[in-house]
C-alpha cells in the first residue's frame, strides 16, 4: 500500500513517525529515509532506542531556503538510491519517504524515478511519501492520500520553531 501525507499545514512528518512507531510496536522493521533534513531533530533520539527502526537522512545541514545546489541534488539521488535498496529488501515492512514531495517539486529527484520506485514496491509492504505538494501522479498512484490543511498556524503570531514541538 502507499500512503501520502501532503498539504501546507504542520503535521505530515509526524503522522508518518506515529504510523512508525505502531509498525515497530507491531514487531515490523522500518526504513525512514529524510530527503533534504540533515540535521539533528528531537524524533531522531527517540527513534534510536527502537533496533527495528533504522533512519538515514539526505540532506544539507539546513532546509533548504534558496536554489538548490549541487549538494543538494547528490544528497537526493543518494536518497533515491538508499529508498530502493530500502523497497527492494525483504527486511522492511515500512517504509517512510520523509519530504519526498518537496524534493521532486524541488527538481532534485525525477517524476519518473519516484514513480518507478512506488511501481517496484512489493505487495506486502508499506510506503509512506510526506512532504507539500505531491504531485498529482503520486496521488494517483496512492491507495491513501490526507492532505493535512493549515487552518491557524501560531507562527503566524510570530512563534517560531520550538524544541521537542517543531524539530
């Protein structure tokens, strides 16, 4: 099954990390791979002390908030790489493509190989893809789509990124 988790509003991450934690309590092994994150965040620390769950992250040390740079498309392909070993091995029941969406809107990663990789996932096994803007052939391609909608937004009132809430 695939899932996506897309929409402006705050969230997509941390329902894929809530359906995470149910796969490993369930006994099954995850794969998270983070397109574009590199840097530490809070569920990282927690997501350490669970031996089923394994995170690897692909990104610059911050979101980027400019044109991507080279960096920045190597870090993806590797990503893309990791993900495909990830699907293709029998050890993972889930696996979690964290900002997948904002990576292929980002032009760091093709169409054609986010949708070869849904294509060559096994019958068995969960897919999540989060990020804004999914495009619409990875809706279509999805057996679930939450768009999660912002409605109020506290940043707005100029509070900003808060350990253990945000990251």
């Amino acid at each position: 099954m695939i899932q996506v988790y897309t929409g402006n509003g705050k969230g997509k991450t941390t329902a894929a990390l809530g359906l995470t934690l149910r796969a490993a309590g369930a006994g099954k092994k995850v794969y998270i791979c983070q397109f574009l994150k590199g840097k530490y965040y809070g569920e990282l620390r927690s997501l350490k002390k669970f031996k089923d769950i394994k995170v690897e992250q692909f990104g610059a040390k911050c979101f980027i908030r400019r044109l991507p740079r080279q960096e920045d498309i190597k870090l993806a392909q590797s990503g893309l790489r990791a993900a495909k070993k990830a699907i293709l091995e029998k050890k993972y029941s889930l696996v979690v493509l964290d900002e997948i969406n904002v990576a292929l809107k980002l032009k760091l990663i093709g169409l054609k190989d986010v949708l070869g990789l849904i294509k060559c996932l096994p019958k068995k096994k969960e897919l999540i893809l989060t990020g804004r803007s999914a495009h619409p052939k990875i809706i279509k391609a999805a057996d679930l789509v939450s768009e999660i909608k912002e409605i109020k937004h506290y940043f707005k009132n100029g509070i900003y990124a808060r350990r253990g809430i945000e990251f």
